[in-house]
C-alpha cells in the first residue's frame, strides 16, 4: 500500500508542511526498518563541566551530542506550540486528506511523487484555513521529482531506514557509526555496482535516498569514527561525486525522471554547498573536492 505522512512545523505564524513517502512493496516481505546493532563502539565519557549543547559546536569522534534531537517524530510540533498558534487537528487532518488527493492524482501512471522541499500550497491552506487551496496543480509548483515507480520506491525504503537509524537513542557517535557500518558505506557499495550494471534507475533510487538523508541530517559527518580508517572514509565521500557525475550524464529515459531535472539539480547544488562547508570545517585535512558535475546537467 501507498501512504504519506503529512507533518508540520509552526515556525514563528508560519506553517510549513512535508511530505514523507511511506512505499511498501506488494507481494514482497517488507525488510525491517533498523538492522541488528553491533555491540557499540565506546566513547569517551561526557565533562560535566562542558557548556551547554545548544552552545557546543559539534566535533567528530566525541560523545559530546546529545539525545535533545533523538525524539524526532512524524508530528515536529510540540503541543505546547500547537495551542500558541493556534492549530486546529481537524483542520490540518482535512489539508493532509488533500494532500493524499492530490498526491494520488500526480502518481497516476506508474509515477512517485517526492518532495524536495516544503509545500506551499499547503502552508496557504493552514494559514488560510482552507483546505480546498490544496490541489494536483498547487502542490507541483513545490520543489519536486517525479520518478518511475521502482526508482521510487527504492529511494522512499532506503530514506525511511536512515532515518530510523538516524532517531534510534544514543551518543552521536554510536548513531554515526551504526549508518555508516550499516547502510551508508553497504549503500555507496551498489551504488556504484549498479552504475557498473548501467542499472541506472537501481543507483538513481539509493544515492538520491542517501543525499537526501544527508540533507536534512548530517550530523554523522561530525559524530563518527570512520574517519580514522581514511581510505574507507575518503571512498564514501568521494563517491558522491563519482556516482552523481555518472548518473546526471544519462538522460532522463535512463533514470526515470519524468522532465523535473532542474529540481533536482538545485536540490544537488545546495546539497553539494552544505557538504562542502561540513568537510571544510571538520576534515580540511583530507582536502576533499566535491564535484557533482552539475554544470551543464540540467538537460
């Protein structure tokens, strides 16, 4: 079955909502969200003397994070914020119906809808209180991809298990750890098998699963030990621009991509920007050179 989960953030009077696809796959056992997890690494007790978290910037290899983020649900607003603002439940339980509406009319032809950024149209809708502002034209002015289903599919499985890994209780280090040695170095693994394969679609799905994760949670770049095993660390991140450099040089037929191409690459600049300035700050010893071959890819 399809589903979409709908959840706001209140940012000042400001609603903004996202959309996370939940794809199961028909006639397949579903694989478990989270892997079995090895026996964690230990890391070095935390200073109690240490200032706040808020204040800290982060470090890699420290336990010095902490689990004020691992509480991150479907629903990013507190009650507390909901009553400020005054939110209705009904109110944005008849937008996400909308949403679901208007999302299934777009997949309409063996297509998957991923959302690369907030939805306006249902930002219009709350702050109006006007579900009715929420349609298939409305919604395809958000920042988006359309794909072929399996390319799809494949992307919405992965990004839901990084993200469970990702929310799972304890130090940044240990969470770091556990989606490098679980999914992010076995996933650039058959991404580039797949590209090997010319299985186009196949690496399509997992690397835009893994950039996107990355995107919107990159705190394992500051809280791992992989990076003392340089060759293995330097491998994953260089594979990134291997791997987009590859694909965005096939056509949109070769990928699955239904004509979004220019989302899809402003989403990879500014993804490329944000690691650039992560790498720089934490690892300027390797002297990385991110290169995703944007230029000239928007064809």
């Amino acid at each position: 079955p399809l589903s979409d989960v709908c959840s706001s953030v209140g940012k000042g009077d400001e609603f903004r909502v996202r959309c996370f696809r939940l794809v199961g796959m028909p006639g397949r056992r579903r694989r478990a969200l989270c892997p079995p997890i090895k026996k964690p690494r230990m890391n070095p007790p935390r200073d109690e003397d240490d200032e706040d978290d808020e204040e800290r910037k982060p470090h890699r290899r420290t336990a010095k994070d902490e689990d004020d983020d691992s509480d991150d649900d479907d629903d990013l607003l507190g009650s507390d914020d909901k009553e400020d603002l005054g939110e209705d439940p009904l109110e944005r339980r008849a937008v996400q119906a909308k949403v679901d509406e208007a999302v299934k009319e777009i997949e309409s032809g063996r297509r998957t809808f991923l959302l690369l950024g907030d939805l306006k149209c249902a930002d219009v809708a709350l702050t109006k209180k006007n579900p009715a502002l929420v349609t298939a034209k409305a919604v395809l002015e958000s920042p988006h991809i359309l794909v072929e289903r399996g390319v799809g599919t494949t992307c919405v499985i992965l990004l839901k298990r990084l993200r469970a890994l990702g929310n799972q209780s304890g130090s940044g280090t240990t969470i770091g750890n556990n989606l490098f040695d679980f999914e992010l170095i076995p996933g650039m693994k058959r991404v580039q098998a797949a590209i090997k394969s010319s299985m186009w679609q196949d690496a399509l799905g997992m690397l835009l699963a893994m950039s996107m994760f990355t995107r919107e949670d990159n705190m394992y770049l500051y809280y791992n030990e992989l990076w003392l095993e340089k060759a293995k660390f330097k491998g994953y991140i260089n594979g990134y621009s291997t791997a987009w450099k590859a694909l965005l040089a096939r056509s949109n037929a070769d990928l699955g991509l239904d004509g979004c191409r220019p989302h899809l690459i402003e989403m990879l600049s500014s993804f490329q920007e944000e690691m650039k300035r992560v790498l720089e700050d934490v690892y300027a010893e390797f002297n990385f050179k991110l290169d995703f071959g944007l230029s000239g890819a928007s064809n």
